[in-house]
C-alpha cells in the first residue's frame, strides 16, 4: 500500500481503516480472506442493485453506531452513484428506527463524509 497524506478527516479514517485491515490480514490470512470473500458476495449486483445495498449497509451502520462503517459506507454510496437526497432519505428511515443516535451521526458524520468525499473529486 503506497503511503500518502490524508487530505481530510474522512479519508484519514478510511486508511486508518485499510492499514488495520492489512495489518490483521497478515496475522489471519485464512480468516480474512474468508471475510472478504463472504462480504464481496453480499455486495455483487443481484436483485438489489449494488447502490441499494450500499445504502443498507449504510443505514446498519448508522443504526449500530459504527463510525467506521459509517464512512465506509456513505463513501459506497456515493461511489456507487447515490445522490445526496438517495443517502439523506435512507438516514431519515433509519432514524425512524435508531432514534437521536442514528440522526445525531447522520447530521454530522455522514454529511462531513459526502462534503469531503465530493470535494475530492473536483
């Protein structure tokens, strides 16, 4: 993995991520590689599109208060072509489930994450 100076905070926490996931790679490989081949498979283009699982994962991850996957996920989504009102409307569903904890990351993180993550592609 090259080396290179993350540019926001989202992107500092998505290498935080990968150098994590590398480094327990190389002291499980059996087991990650399984992983990753299991969640790989959940996330192919079936009859859910690939968009319409990105922003379940999404909300799973808002819902579970799981920051990392949060911008894990909100990143998918935008990668795999969701617009802002798409991820804002599964928020305010899973808001509707995971009450003030679900929003509050909504509110802040996820909106954080699609400002970084859009200002990067420009």
């Amino acid at each position: 993995m090259e080396h290179m100076e993350p540019r926001n905070s989202t992107e500092a926490a998505l290498h935080q991520y990968k150098m994590g996931l590398g480094a327990f790679t190389q002291k499980m490989p059996e087991f990650a590689h399984q992983f990753n081949a299991f969640t790989e498979a959940c996330f192919q283009e079936g009859e859910l599109s690939q968009k319409e699982k990105q922003l379940i994962a999404l909300g799973i991850s808002l819902y579970s208060q799981d920051e990392y996957c949060i911008i894990y996920h909100t990143k998918g989504c935008l990668d795999q072509g969701a617009s802002e009102q798409e991820i804002l409307e599964a928020v305010g569903v899973t808001a509707a489930f995971g009450g003030g904890a679900a929003m509050s990351q909504a509110v802040t993180l996820v909106q954080e994450c699609m400002t970084e993550l859009n200002q990067l592609k420009q």
